[in-house]
C-alpha cells in the first residue's frame, strides 16, 4: 500500500515542495522508518503520529512502515512533516480518500491527542505552493492568517487531525482564509512613539532626519540621559512605509525564524531589533547547528539598534562589516550554503568615556586619558569607517525639558523624508537592488557626487586635518549627496559637504588626539 502527500520545508528563507511517500508492507515485526536525511525532530514525528492517529480514533497500521521524504538529498528539520505523515498513513489504509492528495500542501505538528499545533514558515509555504500552481493549503488555524496573505492560495485552517480528515474525504466544507493587506497596513501604521515626543536635540533630529532620507549608518556619542535610546526607538516612525514586497520580505524572514508577533499575518512596519550587548556572532550574524537568521536579518528594511556600542564582544562587533557592505549573510555549512537578507540601517549609542560623563557639563567625568583611549579601542576603524554619520548628543537642558509644547511629529518628518527617498528611487531606477544614496558604488559616486573648484577643496582640507579614509571621504560624498536631495538641489555646494563634514567629527583620530 502506498500513499503520495504534498508538503513543503523551508531552505533559508524559502520554500520547497517536499513529497512525503508512505509504504506499507505486511510484517510479523511492526516497524516504523522515516528516509530522506530527517534532522531529529522529523525521526520523532512517529511517537507523535501514532498516538495522534490512535488519539483521534483510528487504528495505527502494525505494519513495516517506510516513509519517505523526497527530494532526498535535503536535509528536513521541523515538526511541520507530523500532519502530511500522519494522513499519508491514513491514506494508505484507506481511512483518507486520496482524491486531493495531489493538489493540496499539507503542514502541521501534531500533539499526542491530534490537535495541531503552530508551525515556522507558513508564508514562504504559501509563496511556494502559487509558484508550483499549487491551488490549496492546509495548516493549523494559527498560521492560517499568515498563509493568507499570498493571493492565490486557498488557504484552510484546521484545529486537528481529524478535522483535517473531514476536510478531504469532503464530510465538511472548510471557510477559506483571507484578508485584507490595506487593512492590515493602516492598522499597523498607528505607533504608540512619535519624534513629538522627545525634548530639544534639535541637532540630532537633523541628523537622524538626513539618515533616514538617505539610508545612512548613524552612531550617537553622548552621555547617559540624554536621549540616545529615546531618538533611536522613534527612527522608525519617520523611515519610509513599507512597500507590499518589503513587507513581504520581512514577513518571510520573521516567519521562519518563528518570532512572528500573535494574531499578525504580515509585518505592515519597519522592524526595530535591539539585541543584548552579551549577544554571541551567530546570534547577531546568524548560523547555528541547525541554520536561522540572526539579528541582523530580522532588522531587514528595518532598523538594527546596539545600545553601548563598546560593550558588544568585538570579534561580534566585527562580523557586522560583511553585511553592512553587501546587505545580505551567508551562512556556509559542508552540505549547504545558505544566503539571508540583511539590508538594515545600523543605528549605535556610546557613552564618550567608561564613566559616561566626559561631555557632560554638569557632572564631573572620573576618567583619564588613558582609560578613555582604550575604551576608543573596542570599534575598530574598519567598522567606524562602515557608519556614515557620527553624531553627538548632548546632555539635556531643563529649560528644553519643561518646554510644554511638542516637537515636530513623525509625520511631518517622515513626508520630507519620503520625498527624499522618492528622488532617489527616480535617480536610480535603472540601477538594480539600489534606492538609497547610502548604497552607492563607485561608479553612482562619479555620475551623481560631482563637485565644484570650492566644495573639492573644502573636502581635500577636511580630509587631510582629520585624517579620514579614503573610505570616509565616500560617506561623506553620500550624505553631502542626500542633503542636496532634501533640499531639492541637482547639485552638491560646499554647504551640503560642510555639514557632511561635520557628522564625521568622532572619526577615530580625532578620539585619540
């Protein structure tokens, strides 16, 4: 007796189709085989198939057991193969009429009793099923609304093993699943933060303002209270709205990694990641035994906060620089090589010394030249190199504290950025994987960043008194490049290169000076 069920694994952040074969043979000795190079917890999915089936009032066949997990030269991990297994037995005994075997994907971890639990995954599934025409999908109701969001899926949620058997011998109709995506945008579009909230720090604003617009790594040097963690949480809100592909994107990499927030199909606002300065590299970077994205990944088109930058490990904080050049991580492993998305703007806090106070008028700093040197030390150059906007944050004043009327709102920023955005979008429309200035190459730097006899020599002067990099001088062409966009200007003056020049005043010689 033999049975073919459809069902699906996921390879990175993507999905494929995976044929789940049950043969069964008679036998004095009953025994149970899963192939197809199962990780651990697909060679345990017989314990919790056989007491779902016998749980849900069917009899588990004592026959030899062969199931096989085609393509068979892919490793499979997950408990998502219980439900597709558990009716290809059935199947095989008859008690499954097999009629929609062949067009349906099927995924479901199985509790003892047959109730199915969630599973990781379910929109890189549902993406996977439209692109081999595959017309229905069959999950548990958790991740229905998730699979939902592909159109032209028919996507049924079920609660067990045995509603799942109703479902295809058609003993009950099951309501397909949909859902609104511009509902879903609005909705989640109304934040809680806002830039109204946050006292004085005009500077600052400006300058997260011109990040935002261009795409640009940003590092806050200040003492602690004055806001650093406050502004970085509110960047967010005044980035761009999420294009439907975006979304989808972010959404693919959450779903997989399983950290997809309860009761949300897909992810409608830039993701805000803020890992723990105890954070390991495959943690931040991603990998592991069994690969998954790390934090890096999961701020894709989002925002990657490291509060106490020099507090981070730094052969973590130096793993940063591959993705932040190229946008994207792989992990290599000897059987596979696997590639995430990582295109994040990179937003850090610092103190300006051990103690914090070195720039705090009102409080006395406790540290000297010596210990502030080596607390310098924890970034690297090459890493500094990588932020394109270094900015110093102040201590608060009273007299900006109790100011009772509000700042300027998110909105209001976010439009002036957006139609930033929107001229670089136009600008590099024929440029591929590119919409930002900050991720200009060489040759966008030439065609778009030319500069008059009065800018040169501003920029040739800055560079030799600070010392800067050759690397530095190409961020700072980028920023000079997106203030001119906000300004509406087609080409960059000295202005635009003079306050460029300015977000890179924490440039390592300058803290060893």
């Amino acid at each position: 007796m033999l049975a073919k069920v459809l069902s699906s694994a996921i390879l990175g952040i993507d999905a494929y189709v995976v044929e789940v074969e049950c043969h069964l043979t008679g036998s004095k000795l009953p025994k149970f085989i899963t192939v197809g190079l199962p990780e651990g917890a697909v060679r345990e999915s017989k314990e919790r198939v056989m007491a779902a089936i016998r749980n849900t009032g069917y009899s588990f066949p004592m026959k030899h057991i062969t199931v096989n997990l085609a393509p068979a030269d892919i490793r499979k991990e997950g408990s998502a193969f219980d439900l597709p297994i558990a009716v290809g037995l059935l199947a095989a005994t008859g008690d499954i009429v097999p009629t929609y075997l062949d067009k349906l994907l099927l995924l479901g971890e199985l509790a003892l009793d047959g109730t199915l639990r969630p599973i990781k995954g379910a929109l890189p599934v549902a993406i996977c099923a439209k692109e081999k025409d595959i017309k229905g999908l069959i999950l548990p109701t958790e991740n229905a609304q998730e699979a939902s969001v592909v159109d032209g899926v028919k996507v049924a949620g079920a609660d067990s093993l045995s509603e799942v058997i109703d479902i295809l011998n058609g003993q009950i109709e099951k309501d397909i699943q949909s859902i609104d995506l511009t509902t879903y945008f609005n909705k989640q579009k109304k934040q809680a933060l806002d830039f109204s909230d946050v006292k004085g720090q005009e500077q600052v604003k400006r300058a997260l303002e011109v990040a935002a617009a261009g795409g640009h790594n940003v590092i806050m040097v200040g003492p602690p209270g004055s806001g650093k963690t406050m502004l970085s949480k509110r960047l967010p809100t005044i980035l761009p709205d999420l294009t439907l592909q975006e979304a989808l994107e972010t959404t693919k990499i959450h779903s997989v990694s399983g950290v997809m927030p309860d009761g949300i199909g897909l992810i409608g606002v830039r993701p805000f990641r803020s890992p723990h300065h105890t954070i390991s590299d495959a943690g931040l970077i991603g990998g592991g035994a069994v690969p998954r994205p790390g934090e890096v990944s999961l701020a894709h088109h989002g925002v990657l906060f490291l509060d106490e930058l020099p507090e981070f490990k730094k052969n973590v904080l130096e793993v940063l620089r591959q993705p932040l050049e190229s946008g994207d991580v792989t992990i290599a492993r000897a059987a596979m090589s696997l590639n995430y998305p990582a295109r994040f703007m990179l937003v850090a806090s610092m103190n300006p010394c051990p103690c914090g106070f070195a720039t705090d008028p009102n409080n006395d700093c406790t540290c000297n030249s010596q210990m502030i040197q080596k607390y310098m030390s924890r970034i690297s150059g090459p890493l500094m190199d990588r932020i394109d906007i270094h900015i110093d944050v102040p201590a608060v004043q009273f007299s900006e504290l109790s100011e009772k009327e509000p700042g300027e709102s998110s909105d209001n920023i976010r439009g002036r950025v957006q139609e930033a955005r929107e001229i670089q979008i136009e600008r590099f429309k024929d440029v591929n994987d590119l919409y930002a200035n900050a991720q200009m190459e060489t040759k966008q730097l030439k065609d778009y960043c030319q500069l008059d006899k009065k800018s040169n020599i501003l920029l040739k002067t800055a560079m030799e008194k600070l010392g800067l990099s050759a690397r530095a001088y190409d961020r700072i062409l980028k920023v000079s490049r997106t203030i001119a966009d906000m300004s509406g200007e087609k080409s960059i003056t000295s202005i635009q290169i003079s306050e460029a020049i300015q977000y890179r005043s924490l440039d390592r010689q300058l803290w060893l000076g």
